[in-house]
C-alpha cells in the first residue's frame, strides 16, 4: 500500500523484529537502557548473593548454606539494606552499557540479514550477540569491578566514587579491567548463547513476529537460563579475578590472569568448585533477562508506535 509522506504508517506494516529504516539510533539506545537499568535493579540482591556465595577463600561469617541462610546472616550481621550494596554503580554503568549493547545488536544483526524475511537466522543472532557483549562490557566492566567489591566490603566503601579512588590508588587502572578478558570468554558465549536461543525460541512460540509480552517474558527467561548454566564456571573465575585485590589470602591476590585463577579453584575446591553459585546465578538469570527482553521489547514497540502515528 503506498503512502504519502504525512500520512500515518499503520504499526501493522511493519515486521515488529525487523526495525523499521528510519528507526532512529537514539530510540534504539534509550529502550536498551531502559531495559538494562530495569534489569540490573529489580535483581541486585539475589546478584549480591551470587557474588558472596562465589567467593573461594571466604570469612567464617560469610559461609553460607544456602540462599535462605545467605539472606538471614547477612541481614542480622550487616542489615538488611547491604543487600543493595554497590546498587547506584550498576544504575550508573547498566544505562550506558546496555544502550551500546542493543545498538550493536540490532545494527549487526541487520547488516547480516538477520531481519529478511521469515526464515530463522541463528548466526546472525549469535554473531550480532556476540558483537553487542565485546562493545558494553568494555563500558560496563569497570562499573561491575565497582559493584563487586561494594557487594563483599561495602562497609569500607562510602560510595561508589569513594570505592573508584581507593581501587585506582591502590591496585591502579588495570584493576578495572583485569577481568576483562575473562568476562569476555564468559559474556561472549552467554551472549551467544542466550541470543540463539530466544530468536529460536521466539519464533516457535511467535512465529508472526507480533509484540506479545508473554512471549519475550518466558523466551527471555529460558534463554538466560541455559545461558548462565553453561558459563557459570567462568562467572566464578571472573568474580574471584574482580575481587582478588581485597583478598587477604596471597595466592589468591597474586593470580594474574584466567588460567592462574581456574588452577586455584581447581586446586581448592575441585569441579564443583567451578559451579560455587549456580543457583543463584540462574535465579538472578532467568527474571533478570525476561525483565531485560520484556523492558526492551516494550520500548521498541513504543517507539515504532510513536513513529507510526507521526
């Protein structure tokens, strides 16, 4: 149907997942920090405890059996409010971070041909997945060293800005990325990974490509799920290379890289020690996905909306 150039363009021609051509960049950016902010809020707590229940070598008082205990020994030793520890850092960086990381997405995906037509394209969404991670964790990665010494030391930090300054004086700039190359040997095939399958997901239980809420909720949620299985152990070498300049054991505050670190936990704690959190990180994943995939989707439908009646 042709249309002039003021008249309205109704939302039903447009494929939902293949973004219109004037969508605007900016419109992009804001739903995937919409999205990211939303994420990262509604889930810090359970993400705290992931991080406590990771540590290798931790205090007597900070062994914990499960999550329900991790929660009582930390809201009667510390108060309950340390469970949003470190929270303003992931505002602060999720925002920006994750803005980069839907732009990288839907750009590379589009120039892959991942939006043409009806057929499935599981490598362009694996590969603009895994695009979108290497961009926003550069960004993110020294916001996330931030949240997780706040998360085990909290009380030594006053703020975020406070917690910035003693890491940069004391360990330097490259403590902020020291993880980095191991966050992304976990982010890229979780990414990967978790892309592949809600794109799968999404169009077995949408094959019309309709925004529907439940849809991005469940595909988002099992997506994150399978994906935070699989690279679960590199989440625990990743945590214990972010928060070793606080360590009082030396091994541990001497391991300079991703292969020093998995030797340490093998060491000490064996196979299982390689899935120290696994419960946690796929509680945390699952919501915290579905929220992220359901916020994002929810923006990107407003937006074609809104560009639909202009």
């Amino acid at each position: 149907m042709a249309t002039h150039v003021h008249d309205p363009i109704p939302i039903e021609e447009f494929d939902y997942e293949g973004l219109p051509p004037n969508f605007s960049l900016g419109a992009n950016m804001i739903a995937g920090a919409f999205a990211g902010i939303m994420e990262h809020s509604v889930m810090y707590p359970i993400d705290l405890l992931k991080t406590r229940m990771q540590v290798v070598n931790p205090s007597p008082t900070a062994v914990y059996t499960g999550l329900t205990n991790a929660v009582a020994q930390i809201s009667r030793l510390e108060g309950f409010r340390s469970l949003w520890k470190g929270i303003s850092s992931v505002v602060v960086g999720a925002g920006p971070a994750h803005a980069v990381y839907f732009a990288t997405y839907e750009a590379v995906k589009h120039a892959m041909g991942g939006n043409e037509g009806d057929e499935h394209h599981p490598l362009a969404a694996a590969t603009s997945g895994a695009c979108a991670t290497i961009s926003s964790d550069a960004l993110m990665n020294p916001f996330d060293v931030i949240k997780q010494r706040m998360q085990l030391h909290g009380a030594a930090y006053r703020t975020i800005a406070h917690c910035a300054k003693s890491v940069y004086r004391t360990e330097g700039f490259k403590a902020f990325y020291v993880s980095y190359p191991t966050t992304l040997c976990m982010t890229v095939p979780f990414t990967a990974a978790q892309f592949t399958a809600y794109e799968s997901l999404s169009k077995v239980m949408n094959p019309s490509k309709a925004y529907d809420p439940v849809t991005h909720c469940v595909a988002g949620g099992l997506a994150g799920g399978f994906a935070a299985g699989i690279t679960t152990p590199l989440d625990v070498i990743k945590t214990l290379l972010q928060t070793k300049g606080t360590a009082t054991d030396v091994e541990i505050r001497n391991a300079r890289g991703l292969f020093e670190a998995a030797a340490i936990i093998n060491r000490r704690d064996g196979f299982r020690g390689f899935f120290r959190g696994l419960k946690p990180r796929i509680i945390t994943t699952m919501p915290s996905t579905a929220i992220c995939w359901s916020a994002y989707e929810m923006a990107k439908a407003y937006f074609i909306r809104q560009q639909a009646e202009i």
